[in-house]
C-alpha cells in the first residue's frame, strides 16, 4: 500500500511486502521505545485519540507511540463526553475532528464504524477496534511478536508456523485480524479451540483454507497444544453477548496454567493473549503460575504494540526516514527489566 495519507481500516489493504517493511520500521523504533533515545519527529503534530469503547493497552499504548515520536495526544473517551451522546452523526464529528488533528484513532463498538467515520475525514483514520470486526493494529503487533519470539528460538521466518487460537473465535476480533494476516503466508498450520457456538466466523475458515492452510477445528484443548509453536489464547468477549448469563456459559472452558502446559506442550511453546486475561476465578484464562514461565509473552507482546503503533505513525505521516535527524540521547534514568 502507499502508505503516507492512508488509512489503517483491516488487514485486506496489506499485502506482504507491506508487512516486511512495517516490521522493519518496527525494529529501526526500539531505542526510542526504551527511552534510550528521544525524537521530535513529530513535535507539533496532533493525535486524535477517540475510543468510545472501554480499553486501557490499546489507548494508552497508540497514545504512548505518539508521544515517543514527539506528537501530543488529545483523547475523547466514552459517548457520554462526546457530541455523539447529544446525536450528532458520525460524519459530523469525523468532519469537525479532522480538522483538530493530523491522525486520528478510533474504537467504536459497532462493526464498520471506523470505515464510517474515515470516510468522512480529512486525516487518516487507524482503526483501534470496531465491535466484533477488526483490530488490525493488534493483529500486526501480534504477528510482530510471534515472528520475533520464533527468531529467539533459532526460527527464521513466519511460513510454516504452527499455531491454536483458544477461546472466544466468533467475537474476538484480534483473531479475525489475525487470520486474515496469516493467510499471507505459507504452509501455516491453524488449530481453532472454541465450543462450537463460538467457532470462527466461515468467512475466515474459508479465507484460511483457500490461503492453502491445513485448518483443524476441535473443542478439546490438551490434544490441540501438543505440538504448536503458538498458544493464542483469548478472552469471552461479555460484551457482545446479550447478557452476562449468556457469555458465563462458555467462561472458563478453556484454561490454561503451568500443570497443562507442562504435560501437553512442547518446552518452547509460546503463551499468547492479546489481553486484558480475564483472571477472575471463574475465569482464569491464563493461570498467574504461568508468570514466571519465560515462554509466558503477553507482556512482551503489549510492549511490543508500542513500537508497531510508532511504525504506522511514521509511515502515515511520511516521516520513517527522518526519525534519526530528529533524535538526541535521553538525559534521565532509563535502566528497564525487558
């Protein structure tokens, strides 16, 4: 894609050359991203953070990616403090905001309102989540992490991956995004996990196979992680369910802690979860005795969202190759435990 001006909606506008180098601006981010250097690339221009959707990582991390390439950041969070509460469309607000920042993210929580909104503005528009949809960003930051904990693991390249996406398939958006990612690679193995009422959406089993994938779909979950390089595991999205009693049918049905993993996965298979992991006891996706397993990578993988969101900044505002010219060494105390 032509990146500079462009909007981020779903993964359908990539192809995988556009990957390559959104990994490869990635990479070039780190040392701002660990506070060993700082930019003003971006120093008076105007992020507009719209998020009328409850999230704390996705927020807060683009918010964080902005700030790092040395933008400042104005945010609308909820429709109770925004314009839409009083009826105004979304292209009234999209034409009106548009003309307060140079780049605007947006989470709504009806699909296709993103694509909605950025038609109507005159900035480009990254989606950060629309219902049960899309998070292309998620899925990108995802991918970036499993290509980089295969590479620490002496694996080059993501053809050939092995991987099982665990839980609530039909709503989760991340792993709508990330199928459709995945399908621009090769030989890849996808083991889907779910009840059946929560299966992957057809559209995506489809787009998966007709990528030339070999896709298993099971609701047994010790026989499903035996040999994969990936354990994605997800959350039941309560909030697209019609009540709490409806979602708490298929709470808990999946879960994961260092007794499972030790008897049914390989010793370098990594733990995934796009997070929040919802630890509550009736819950408890992703047991906290996995925190001190080194192949444990949620948190690995929500730093690295911060470098990939400063990538398709960087990109979108045409400004990748001049980072480096804009950058100087920090002059505080930066020692982190990474």
């Amino acid at each position: 894609m032509h990146f500079p001006g462009s909007h981020i909606i779903g993964i359908d506008a990539f192809i995988r050359e556009d990957i390559d180098r959104i990994f490869h601006t990635a990479d070039r981010m780190r040392p701002y991203a660990h506070r060993e250097r700082v930019t003003k690339v971006l120093d008076g221009a105007i992020l507009g953070n719209m998020f009328f959707e409850p999230s704390t990582r996705t927020r807060i991390s683009f918010g964080c990616a902005f700030n790092l390439l040395g933008g400042e950041v104005r945010e609308t969070t909820g429709f109770e403090s925004s314009a839409i509460a009083k009826g105004e469309s979304l292209y009234d607000t999209a034409r009106v905001l548009s003309g307060y920042s140079d780049v605007i993210v947006m989470r709504h929580p009806q699909s296709g309102s993103v694509a909605e909104f950025a038609a109507a503005s005159r900035v480009p528009v990254i989606n950060g989540g629309d219902g049960a949809n899309e998070h292309p960003s998620q899925a990108l930051l995802d991918l970036y992490t499993i290509r980089n904990e295969l590479q620490s693991r002496g694996r080059d390249g993501i053809d050939g991956l092995r991987i099982a996406m665990i839980g609530d398939l039909r709503y989760g958006r991340t792993v709508h995004s990330l199928s459709r990612l995945l399908c621009l690679y090769r030989n890849i193995h996808v083991v889907l996990v779910s009840p059946q009422e929560l299966r992957l959406p057809e559209s995506l089993e489809v787009a998966l196979r007709e990528a030339g994938h070999q896709v298993t779909v099971t609701d047994k979950l010790e026989e499903s992680i035996r040999k994969v390089d990936i354990v994605y595991s997800t959350r039941i999205q309560e909030e697209r369910f019609a009540s709490r009693e409806e979602a708490d049918l298929y709470r808990g049905k999946f879960r994961l802690n260092q007794a499972v993993y030790t008897q049914y996965c390989e010793p370098n298979t990594v733990i995934m979860h796009p997070l929040p992991r919802d630890s509550r006891a009736e819950a408890n996706e992703l047991d906290n005795d996995l925190n001190e397993n080194p192949n444990l990578a949620i948190f690995r993988q929500a730093d690295n969202g911060v470098l990939v969101r400063m990538a398709l900044f960087a990109l979108i505002l045409d400004v990748a190759d001049q980072v480096d010219r804009h950058a100087r060494d920090v002059n505080w105390y930066t020692e982190r435990r990474f």
